[in-house]
C-alpha cells in the first residue's frame, strides 16, 4: 500500500519505464497544466506521477475494485486527478470485463450479456470519441489489455487527431491467444501512421510513442 508521494515517486521510478522522463527521449515530458488522458489507469501510478508534476490528469478505469484502490490512493496522497469508474470500448453502454484491469468484452460479453462461467462483470463504457471530447490533450495513455485494437480501429482518425501524444500499449498475441494478431498489429500500424509519427520504446516493443507533428 503506498501511503507517502516519496513512495509513489519511488514505485514509479522502478518500475514504469516507458513513462520515466529522461532515458527515453520519445517518453512524455510532464508540465504544470498538461491535459492528460490516463485510459487503463490500474492502481494509478503512472497517473499519480503526473498529477504530482501539476498535470492536469483524467483517469479510466473499468474494473471498480482496482478504481477504488487507486481512487483511494489520490484521496490519501491528495493528488488532484479525476478518475472515471467507466471502460473504454467500440460503443456506449456496458460491456464484460474480467478480472483487476484486464478487458474482456470480446470474448465474454454478447449483447450486454455477461459469460459467468468466466468470472467477468458487466461494467459501463464509452468509446473514446467520448473520453476525448472536445479537448486537445497534450498525452493520452493507453493500455487496456488487448482491446486497444478495437477500440482504436473504430475511432475517427478526427478525433484521434486532437492528441499530441500518445503512449499506447500492444498487447500481442504470442503473448496471449486473446489478444492481437500480427496482422492486426499492422493494421492498427497502417491507420495510426497516417495521424502520428511512431517510435519506438527503448525499453519494449510492447509499447509505441506516437507524435502528432501537425498540433
């Protein structure tokens, strides 16, 4: 339980590569007032981090017991970020997740029906048209294992035009068969390409840096 911002500082450090300023050059540099979208915030800390270098921080995440831990660690540490209890899907409405931050709508959801056999519940969710709004974001995290491919496939490249930067993880499928497949991938590849400039990470393949060069 992290209960002191030294300790939050110190978790971050250790173990939040791809989001630590300085060894990554293509890694987010935080600013006072810096419109961020945490989409898959988890326990929080990599949005913690940001809401403690002044960001202006906007958390989801679906799973409502890891919201509650990480909504009670803000409150404790009193880092002003305004978390979201919601997922991130294709369309509005509710979807099946499973399991402490990993999305499983595809496979145990049908209709709004949840698969209990596979331990999932029905959660609310918006698209990330939605999320977006009408804002021009300066960093948007992404990482919600596995359903990045839907999600983004069936976002207008209009809206995903109004971020700046984009720290999007790739949840592939030799890692698990839910996930995506190489040809998926580089789908996702050819339309993200068209909006931003992506780079690699340093420190995995698993993660892209995307940088619209027009805002």
């Amino acid at each position: 339980m992290i209960e002191t911002r030294e300790q939050l500082l110190d978790y971050f450090k250790k173990h939040n590569y791809d989001f630590l300023p300085g060894p990554d050059p293509n890694t987010f540099q935080p600013f006072p007032g810096a419109k961020v979208l945490d989409l898959g915030t988890n326990l929080g800390i990599v949005a913690g981090f940001w809401a403690l270098s002044q960001c202006d921080v906007t958390s989801y995440e679906a799973d409502p017991e890891t919201y509650r831990l990480a909504t009670e660690m803000f409150q404790q540490l009193n880092l002003k970020v305004e978390a979201v209890n919601i997922a991130i899907w294709s369309h509005p409405g509710h979807i099946g997740f499973k399991g402490v931050g990993h999305m499983d709508g595809n496979r145990s959801c049908r209709n709004g029906q949840v698969d209990s056999s596979s331990g999932s519940v029905l959660v609310p969710c918006i698209t990330l048209v939605q999320a977006l709004g009408d804002k021009i974001w300066d960093c948007v995290k992404i990482d919600i294992e596995g359903s990045e491919f839907e999600v983004l496939m069936n976002t207008d490249p209009d809206a995903l035009g109004n971020i700046k930067y984009m720290n999007l993880e790739i949840h592939e499928q030799k890692y698990d068969p839910a996930w995506m497949t190489q040809d998926q991938v580089q789908q996702l590849r050819n339309k993200l390409k068209h909006i931003f400039e992506i780079r690699p990470s340093v420190y995995s393949t698993g993660h892209w840096h995307l940088f619209n060069e027009v805002l």
